[in-house]
C-alpha cells in the first residue's frame, strides 16, 4: 500500500463522515466531535518512510512546521538569559520541550490538560516531539501502536539499547507534568548528552509511548505493554471507548495500525530509566529532593456491568425494583468499606460511572463502572480482588440483578533494578542531594518494561502531593534535578566503559 492510499484507509477508518474521495478535504472527528487538524493528519500520513529526516522522507508539510514554530517560539527559553541554576541548556531545553507540550491538549485556565490516546491532541503532541527530536538529529520512527523513537546510534552496534521516556497521553482534566516530565526530561537529556559527548558507545533511544494512563479505553499500557508483548490487537483491538469507539477504529482513525507498520514488540533492550513526579506526598513531606523506586505497586482494573430493569419512577413500588444503580451504590460502599478494613498500602477507586437510561423519571436499568485495586504485594492483591467480586456476586443475588465483573488489567508488582538503584543513590550523593528509596503506588511504563529489562525510575517531589489534576506542580529547580539526574545515569550507561552496563551489581 502506497502512503496515500494508507492515508485515505486511515482516515476513513475513523467513518467519521465517509463522503469525500479526496482525504485533504476529510474531517476526522474526536470523541468529544472536535475536528481534527487536517494538516497534521496530512503531514503524519505523507508517506511510510521512517521519519528520519531523509531524502524521500517528506513528512513535514510547511503548515506542520509552522504549527510547530508556532508552539517552539511561544515556549522558547533564551538560553544565555536563564538564570542560575537553570543557566544550561540540559534543563532549559527541558522546560521549553514541557511547556511546548502543555499546550497539546490543555483547556481554559483551570481545566488542565486532556490528551487522550489518538485524540487529535495527542497526534499533534506526537508528531511536535517527531519534529523535536529530527531537528536534534536523532533517527525518529514511529511503531504500528503510536509509539514515538529518538534513537543516537551507539558505536558499539551490537550491543543492548538505552531506553529512557515516558508517556505522552493524560487522564482527563489532568495535569502537565504527568509523563510529560519523563519525555521532556529524557528528549532534552539525550539531546544535550550528543551535543556535549558525541556519538555514545551503546545507543540511546527516547520513546515517548503512545499510551499509559487508561483514560480513553478501560485497560492501561497500551505503549510500554506493546513493547514488551504483554497486549497485542488481537486481545484489545475491540475493546470500545466510552463512545462505543474500538481501540482498532481509533488507532487507524490516527494513522497507526496497518500492518506494515513497524511491530512495536522489541527484544533489544539492555535498560529503561524513567523521571517522574512523585505523584504523592512523602519526599514533600520529608524535604527529600529525589526518590528512587525499588517497587511499583500491584495493580487490577475490572469493568463491572449490572444489568437490572429501567422502568417508571412513579409507578413502580419500592420493593418490586431491579435498580442497577442501587446495586452498583451498594456496590461501591462496600468495597470502600473493605478497603479500609484491609488497610495500606491497598487501594480501590471507583473512577467511572455510566448509567442506563442516565434520566430523572426511569429506574436505571443498567449501570457500569470501573474498578482499580492496587497493592505492592501480588498475594494480598489477589486475595482482595477475589473477596471483592463474591461481594459484588452476593449483592447482585440479593437484589435480582445480572452482573458481569470482567478483569481488564493486571499488571503485577514490579521491583525496580537494583544495580540501577544503586548507581542513582550514589549519584545523588555525590551531588549532595537527599533521596531515598520508595515504593510507587501509581502505575508507570516502567513497570511493563521491568519484565523485560533492567529498570529504574526517579522521581522528583510534587506540590502537595497533588496529580492526575490541574493543579499539579513541581517546582522548576526540582525538575531540574531530576533531568540532571537522569542525564547522568544515561552519560553513565552510554558513554563510560563496560563496567557501567546494565544491572551489574545487585
Ligand atoms: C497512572 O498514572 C496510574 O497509576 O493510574
Ligand atoms: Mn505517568
Ligand atoms: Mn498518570
């Protein structure tokens, strides 16, 4: 298939509209019915050749560049007039690259920033990185899933990629920093690091993964899991949005997910470093500028459908109703009662709720929700969630209604590396920063990735403790430290002698 004829199935694959024969004229709509930018479904779908920057490779039409210039010289820092301690270009290329991406996706004042997984925001957010990094001089490429590669070429070809990144998507009304810290830090790390060192020994790649947070569709990791071959299509192409949307319909509405796209699987990682804020409160709270993970929490998410009988609200007597909504209440206090008799580290949140008819004068007939349970240890994990659905069981029996618990996640406890660890603490210590090690209750690409190479992340301190909200915020010299860390640990990696290979010392 020729680029063009790609771009046309491409585009049609949303049957948004379906009426024109020419795809410049087409209108790809999102979930929430915004048109996307046309141009920038044109400029992404030119053709199939890697985004490298070559001859034939005519990715960038001039409305992109514009678009991007646009976004660059509205965000750019000058370098020479940044103050100490941000007098460098690491962290300033650092903060152009976060604020740049702030603007993907982002509301009026105070209502964050939605980027959603093949929304038009999240392409554009894409395909402003792919420019970012061709214009560093990196190899940029794209798998079949959406995910984003700069790779450096290392010297030493045969040996194990460096990989450092984090997600691009948001959960909705989220906040900037929230995987954008992770791409930021990693691109403008990378970038620096060539500039200052050269070419590496082993080579480097940041990848800014399509999808990690399971906002849009009801499972998580759809990025880092395609990477490690723990979700493929055939297991979730058809799972639906909460517009009915398909993950396969939206993934070819964006571009991605023809067959001759790269295959995003990889078997040759030799280590994966991310930077994110904490996304808690501990190293706030205890003045720590970095945390190192030693684990990441456990974690399941379950949809459950409750079938029940919409009938009228003035007519149908108060014993003789199947209400699914009081089912799913019933539901929800339960488990919010169990969780708390359980105790920490486990948690449970109810995040989504859809009913059926969703109106004032009918019994609701059907209700839906999800379900995230999350502990650090598999066991007790495992125990809950099995108590938790003979609850919902019992619940639904007393009241007459059908249920349907369907397990849509798991992603198991994941230590993190120890000889990478290892090389982070001493790292802070030679810089004079406080850290310390923790476990991390939020979920991260690392997590997948840790099944398949040597992993580490870092986090930096969040206000408040405050995320996956619009008021998220670190401080700019935190975010600093946290590039200049990880900076560090990839020059260590990369550039120093064999003895600084991956996971060596435990
Ligand atoms: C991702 O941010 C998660 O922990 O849900
Ligand atoms: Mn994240
Ligand atoms: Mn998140």
């Amino acid at each position: 298939m020729n680029g063009q004829a790609g771009n046309e199935q491409a585009v049609n694959g949303q049957a948004m509209n379906g009426q024109s024969e020419n795809h410049r004229s087409m209108k790809v709509r999102t979930e929430n019915n915004q048109p996307v930018n046309d141009r920038l479904v044109n400029a992404q779908l030119v053709n199939d050749q890697p985004l490298n920057g070559q001859e034939g490779s005519d990715w960038r039409s001039s409305e992109h560049a514009e678009l991007v210039n646009a976004q660059t010289s509205a965000g750019a820092v000058d370098y020479e007039a940044a103050p100490n301690p941000f007098a460098n270009k690491l962290t300033c290329k650092m903060f152009e690259l976060l604020e740049a991406l702030s603007r993907f996706g982002g509301g009026p004042p105070g209502g964050g920033i939605t980027r959603l997984l093949y929304t038009p925001a999240w392409l554009e957010a894409q395909l402003f990185l792919a420019e970012q990094m061709n214009l560093a001089g990196l190899e940029v490429r794209f798998d079949r899933v959406g995910n984003l590669y700069g790779r450096l070429e290392g010297t030493e070809p045969g040996r194990a990629v460096i990989l450092t990144g984090s997600h691009i998507d948001t959960v909705r009304h989220g906040g900037k920093y929230d995987g954008a810290l992770g791409v930021a830090a990693s691109l403008a790390a990378v970038v620096s690091l060539k500039e200052r060192y050269g070419v590496p020994k082993q080579t480097l790649e940041v990848v800014s993964f399509c999808e990690e947070e399971g906002s849009r569709f009801p499972f998580a990791y759809w990025g880092s899991g395609s990477v490690t071959g723990e979700l493929v299509l055939e297991r979730c192409g058809l799972i639906r949005d909460g517009d009915g949307v398909t993950l396969q319909e939206a993934m070819l509405a964006a571009g991605f997910g023809r067959p001759e796209q790269a295959e995003p699987r990889r078997s040759d990682l030799g280590a994966y470093v991310e930077v994110h804020i904490e996304q808690g409160i501990v190293l706030e709270r205890t003045g720590t500028e970095i945390g190192i993970v030693e684990t990441i929490a456990g974690q399941r998410r379950y949809t459950v459908d409750i079938h029940g009988e919409a009938n009228h609200a003035g007519t149908t007597p108060m014993g003789m109703r199947r209400d699914a909504l009081a089912g799913a209440a019933e539901m929800m206090v339960l488990l919010e009662k169990m969780a708390l008799a359980e105790g920490p580290p486990l948690v449970a949140t109810v995040g989504r709720l859809d009913l059926s008819p969703n109106t004032s004068n009918v019994i609701p007939g059907g209700a839906s929700f999800t379900l995230d349970i999350r502990h650090e240890s598999a066991d007790a994990l495992e125990a809950f969630c099995g108590r938790v659905s003979e609850a919902f069981a019992g619940i639904a029996a007393a009241r007459g209604l059908k249920l349907a618990q369907q397990l849509q996640l798991e992603a198991p406890p994941a230590p993190m590396d120890a000889g990478l660890g290892g090389r982070l603490e001493r790292l802070c210590s030679s810089r004079g920063l406080s850290c310390r090690r923790m476990v991390s209750g939020a979920g991260h690409d690392a997590q997948l990735l840790a099944a398949v190479c040597p992993a580490a992340m870092l986090f930096v301190p969040s206000r408040g403790g405050i995320s996956h909200a619009p008021e998220e915020y670190t401080a700019p010299e935190q975010l600093a430290r946290g590039t200049e860390l990880l900076a560090a640990l990839l020059h260590q990696l990369a550039y120093e002698e064999e003895a600084a290979q991956e996971g060596e010392e435990k």
